[in-house]
C-alpha cells in the first residue's frame, strides 16, 4: 500500500497535477498586493513605508505634468471606502473607471489598460478587496485636471478572456500590459511627437526628486538587449539594474519580488518580443535634467 501511495504521489507530481485549484481569493490577493501592486498607489505611506494598519486606505496624492491625483481609499468600509458598492459597481469603476454615480475616475487610475483584464480576474480583485480589513480613512481633499474628461473612457466591456498561460508571450503580455501596466509607464505619450511602445522616458514626480522611465525593448544600445534573464529579474525583483545601481520609485519592487517564477518568465519572454526601439536617439530632450533612473 506504501509503495502505491508513492507511485500516486510521483505520478501526480511528473504531471503537473495539483491537489486544488486556486481559489479565487488567493487569485485575487497575488494580484492585487504583487502584479497588480495596488497599494503601491492605495496605501498612504510614511518617511518609512507603508503606514501600519492603512492597507488600500488612500489619502496619498500623485503629481504629475497636468494633474494632481487624491487616491481613494479602496478598503470596503462603507463610509469613506467602497462598502456600499455592489460588485458590478466596483468592476465597472476598475474596467471603466466610472463610479456609482456615473462620474468618471481620473489618472493615475489606469482604467484604459483595466479594460483589457479577463472576466475572471477582475471578479478575483474584487474578492479579495472585499476581505481587505475596513479602514475609516475619511479624504477631503479633491483631486485636480487640467483638462476636462471625456463623456467615457470608452464603449462599455463586455466580455474578456485572459491568453492562457501555455502561451507564454502573449500571457506575459497580459501581465505587462493590463495587470501589471508596465507599458503605461514605460510608454511616454508625448504630445505631438511619435511615442513609442517601451521605450520609456515618462518623468514621474515623487518625494524621491524626478524619476524617469528606462526603455525595456530589446534595444542593445539604451534598452535591455544586452541584459540576461537573470539581471531584468533581478531588477524588477530587487531594484538593482545590471550595472548594480539603484532604481528608483514609483516600480513596486518590493511587490514585483513575489512575483511567481513561471509569470516571471512569461513577463520576460514578453519583454524579448518588443519592437526594438532606441530612446536616446529619437526621444533626446524629453528627458528631466535631475531625473534619476527608474526600470
């Protein structure tokens, strides 16, 4: 009997077999505090880090060029977060960046990349955002556009499947785009001028000083064609860049350090298929003087 529970056991692990499927609360909290990192916006932070007990409470504010961004506390307690939000309200909010009361969410809510999440994932995040602990955290101050919003973000979503995980490219994509959203920061929208899917040069604004960020297409000369797999995992997991300096905020390093090993290499595999695209010769001037480096 011994010896056929161990054949069971080998058997089960040759295959891949596992003893359960991932819940979709587990689903949703590996999502949500490592690829998504949405306290890296959501909670309020000190001189040393995230504040004790405020887990996605808000109350931080986001600078940018042409807006200043209050976050909302996305915690489900029901008067100065989401609690009274019925499930559908909170997956349109995230996917189309409406509230219940039909006006819109500003940036740096990326609501335009959340568009693109599958159906099942955006049901995972809200799980798991209703068993986030509530925080009363009541924000009275409000945020600030220099320009007006549109009547939406875009036609209503209806149905979406993530890219299955067999397909590594295209499943890394889905990690680098909507869940993770590395192209919204990686990708700087100039205005009048050609901007480039990667290839950096976003300035982001922060008590750090200016940071800017780097071009992740395979470019040899200004991007990552010369990097291993390795040293673009070490960075995205620890914030040392192959040179050994430092990367600056606002890159979820801390998050992005439990990303699991296989979504790791999908999200490089991904990173690999890039057009090639050299910043420093067509994107030279965008660049802050006193901007310091960011992945």
């Amino acid at each position: 009997m011994r010896l056929a529970l161990v054949i069971i056991a080998a058997s089960l692990i040759l295959f891949g077999v596992q003893s359960r499927s991932e819940t979709a609360l587990e689903r949703g909290r590996y999502l949500v505090d490592t690829i998504a990192s949405c306290g890296n916006c959501h909670t309020p932070k000190g001189p040393n880090g995230p504040l004790p007990g405020k887990k996605l409470a808000g109350g931080d504010v986001i600078k940018h060029q042409d807006f200043t961004a209050v976050v909302p506390n996305i915690t489900s307690d029901q008067e100065t977060g989401i609690g009274k939000w019925t499930d559908d309200e909170i997956s349109l909010a995230i996917r189309e960046g409406k509230r219940p009361d039909g006006t819109l969410i500003g940036p740096a809510m990326p609501s335009r990349s959340y568009r693109n999440l599958g159906d099942e994932d955006v049901r995972a995040i809200v799980a798991y955002l209703r068993a986030v602990p509530a925080v009363h955290n009541p924000i009275t101050a409000k945020s600030q556009y220099d320009a007006s919003f549109p009547a939406s973000w875009g036609p209503p979503v209806g149905h979406v499947n993530a890219p299955p995980k067999e397909d590594r490219i295209a499943y890394g994509a889905y990690l680098a785009g909507p869940l993770a959203r590395c192209m919204d920061c990686h990708t700087n929208q100039h205005k009048g001028a050609t901007s480039e899917l990667g290839a950096g040069g976003k300035a982001f604004y922060g008590p750090w000083g200016v940071s800017v960020s780097a071009n992740i297409t395979p470019d040899r000369t200004d991007g990552l064609g010369d990097w291993t797999d390795a040293q673009i995992e070490r960075a995205i997991r620890t914030g040392v860049a192959r040179d050994g300096h430092k990367l600056f905020p606002p890159m979820p390093f801390t998050s992005y350090a439990q990303i699991a090993t296989d979504d790791m290499a999908a999200l490089i595999a991904h990173l690999r298929s890039l057009p090639v695209t050299d910043r420093a010769a067509q994107a030279s001037g965008h660049m802050p003087d006193t901007a310091a480096p960011l992945l």
